[in-house]
C-alpha cells in the first residue's frame, strides 16, 4: 500500500495551468490559457464567489476553449481563474464499492462514507478491448426470467437492448434482472432518472440482497447534460475494473437514450448541425464507443478467469416508434433486441415483453438439441395466435377451420400464464423449459 502511494506521487505533475473567463453565452463559458492545457475533453475549475464550478471543454472558437458545466454557474464572473487539468478524467474503483451509490464522479450518494480508492486508475471515457484481441462470448447466463431465458437467451459478455415507450415497465425488468441473474457483479446506471424513482429504485425495486453485490451510479434528469453523460462512461468504467477481476458482470443502463439527450445538448451547445431529428453527429459517434466497452474484455493468457461485462441498456423510443434514429442506431450496434410492448402492458401481463419481436443472436449457440424444437413450437404457437387475434377477439373466427389456430386458441390462456412473471418470482432455465414442454404437450405438441 505505501509503495502504492509511494508511485502516485512520483507521478504526479506539479505543474499549475491557468487560464482566464473571457465569456459565458448561454450554457457555454469561454475562457483562454495555455494551449498545454486546453484539449478537447480536459476538467477545469473556475473560481466563483461562493467556491468552484467543474467543468469540461467540449469544443473551440479559433484560441478560445468552449466549456460546459458539471453544475451552477452562478458567481461566474469576466476574468475569473481557471485551473486546468490537461489529463483525462479517471476514476479509481475497488471492491469496497460494492452496494454504494455514487454520482457520476465516483463520489457517494447514500450518506456513506468518503468511497476508498483502488491501485488503478480508469479512464472514465475508455476504449473497448481490440477486436481481435478480446476473448469470445462465455456461456449461457440465467436470467430467471422465463421469457428471455426461451425467447431471448444471453450469453457472458453479449449486449442486448430493452426497447421500449415510458411507463411500460423498464424498470421492473431491470430489478427482476439485478435479483435474480447469476452474474457476479451488477453495475447499474440511472442516467436522467426522475429524482424520486432513484431513491424508490435502490431501496424498493433492488432490494438489499442485490444491493450488496451491485454498484449504482445515478444521476437525475435535473442534473447538467455533462453529468448524465458521464454517470453513462463510469458506469462503464466501473463495469471494465471488475471484470479484469475475473467477475462476470452485468452491466444495466437506464438509458441509452437519456445517454444520447445529453450529448445532442452538448453538440447543439458547441455549434455541432442538427442533422437526424435534431441529433448531433456526435450523438451517433459516441454510441458505438460508449456499448462497444461492454462484452468480454481481453483474451487471458495465465489462466486465471475470464471477465466478461454482459450489457442490458435500455432505450426509450419516442412515441413507441421502434425505428426512431436512436432506437435504430442502437439495435445495429448490439446483439439483440427485446421489445416491451404498451398492449402487452395494457391487459395485465408483466413483464409486457413481444416474444415474436424480441430477438438474440447468440440464439443459434446456445439451444440444446431438446430446447430448440421447444422454442420453435412455441413461437408458432404465438404467431398462429397473433395472426387470428382480431378475428378471435370479434368472434369470427369459426372453430375447426385451421387445426394450427385451434391449438393456438387452446394453449393462449396458459402461454400467457408461462409468460407473465411476477417481480419477487425467478425460474432457472431447467425448470423454465420443463414447464413450457409441459404446456405443449398438453395442446398435443412437442413432448
């Protein structure tokens, strides 16, 4: 530990940049100084009368930094000091982070004490691991959830997104996620959260069984577009240090699309061009680098456990259009989809998940020789249903016209039982897969 401390301070640079306020337009402060100091991306302080605003350059104006801030601005004056820090921002995590609640800077949120730091330090805004270079998907991961463990199946290290509108129950799945999955680390990141549901969310929804093996960074809707950008690279950041511990991790999101809200306002606020409603160019070129540090980190060479971050990022799609722009960009990027539906949710079934249009690509490797028959069935069993749905629903349909519909209408009211789940209930994948064998069987079916 001394030696530790010993190298941090040797490596530290005594050096003091300062540069000056020269104007403050809107959400931007301009300020000059040495350009040793001035990079895209650098933290500065600024003096104002009551103590020090934080903030970050984010773009330039010939010699002029442009910068935004973590917070108030208030007490900003022309010619106010600036002490810059010229190297990237990090974050040094440790296992005593376990069940804390952080703000996007790695500082506590729960009333607990001041958070220890680890020997290494973490770029907040990382690179993923080399293409080439990072091990392959692990093995299959239960998620105790029935209909993503049959229809939406995930291995160590996949990325899958959860689509849906407002109010349909994101945030539920995500609590059933945090209980019941056997990963061995949850990280999970609120970013632009109601300021209520983030207290509700870790005491009520996580419980304290999750809670001891989960890290929570949040940070509200109210807070600066700057913070809520960064709560998303730490959450990352945080998910890339336990999984070179060798933990399997499951990192959970909510959003990617408050993620994106954030950078367009920092776009807009440099001058970037709206381009795809209103979206910045840069919103669609931190996306891939921000869900690209989620998946298997590098291929170990000494034998020791393989890390893995297994990522859940939820996306808010606007007005239940699934192929709004981020919503789009976002299911190119990763290795699934699954689609909550506000119909679902409207007759009672939780989780209100689309089976028919949920999607996993890792699907193909990870059925078994009995399992995939099962699914097939079933999911014929759906459609069949779902074609004649409007038929059934007014009585026009006439029994005995199609033997496939008649099963479908048989096997409806318990498909919809297996489906549905309640938030405190998890089934692991035997039994989940015992019991849909069973409801097929009983329509006759797969057995």
């Amino acid at each position: 530990m001394m030696q530790t401390l010993i190298d941090r301070v040797e490596r530290l640079d005594t050096r003091v940049l300062e540069g000056r306020v020269t104007a403050l337009n809107g959400l931007l402060v301009e300020a000059q100084g040495p350009k040793s100091g001035l990079c895209l991306g650098a933290h500065a302080s600024i003096e104002t009368g009551s103590g020090v605003a934080q903030c970050e350059v984010v773009g330039f104006r010939g010699e002029t930094a442009l910068m935004m801030p973590f917070g108030a601005l208030e007490g900003v004056r022309p010619g106010a000091r600036v002490v810059l820090q010229p190297e990237p921002a990090r974050i040094r995590p440790c296992q005593e982070w376990l069940g804390r609640v952080v703000d996007s800077f790695g500082r506590p949120l729960d009333g607990g004490s001041a958070m220890d730091e680890g020997a290494n330090a973490y770029p907040l805004k990382g690179n993923a691991p080399s293409a080439h270079g990072r091990a392959r998907l692990g093995d299959r991961m239960d998620m105790g959830v029935r209909a993503l463990n049959v229809f939406a199946p995930m291995r160590r290290g996949q990325r899958l997104g959860v689509f849906a509108g407002s109010g349909v129950g994101k945030s539920v799945l995500m609590s059933m996620l945090a209980q019941a999955c056997d990963a061995d680390v949850i990280v999970i990141g609120l970013i632009g959260e109601r300021g209520r549901e983030a207290r509700e969310f870790v005491e009520d929804v996580l419980g304290p069984e999750a809670r001891t093996r989960s890290v929570v960074i949040t940070e509200t809707s109210d807070a600066p577009a700057l913070a809520r950008r960064q709560a998303a690279h730490l959450t990352l950041a945080v998910s890339e240090y336990f999984r070179d511990q060798g933990k399997s991790v499951l990192c959970l999101m909510d959003s990617v699309t408050r993620f994106a809200f954030a950078q367009r306002e920092i776009g807009l606020a440099a001058g970037e061009p709206p381009t795809t409603r209103g979206f910045t160019p840069s919103v669609f070129a931190e996306l891939p680098r921000l869900l690209e540090r989620a998946g298997p980190g590098l291929q170990r060479q000494d034998g020791g456990p393989q890390g893995s971050i297994t990522g859940l990022f939820t996306v808010l799609v606007d007005g239940d259009d699934h192929n709004e722009p981020i919503a789009d960009a976002v299911r190119g990027i990763l290795d699934g989809h699954v689609v909550m539906s506000r119909a679902i949710a409207e007759r009672g079934r939780y989780p209100a998940i689309d089976v028919l249009k949920s999607i996993s690509r890792s699907a193909p490797e990870v059925y078994d020789a009995a399992e995939r028959p099962l699914v097939a069935e079933a999911r014929k069993v759906l459609a069949s249903y779902a074609d004649m749905e409007e038929l059934i629903r007014l009585g026009a349909y006439t029994q005995g016209s199609n033997p496939e519909v008649d099963r479908a209408i048989v096997l409806n009211e318990p498909m919809e039982a297996f489906l549905g789940q309640r938030k405190d209930e998890s089934t692991d994948i035997p039994t989940t897969f015992a019991a849909l064998n069973e409801i097929l069987g009983e329509g006759g079916g797969v057995v």
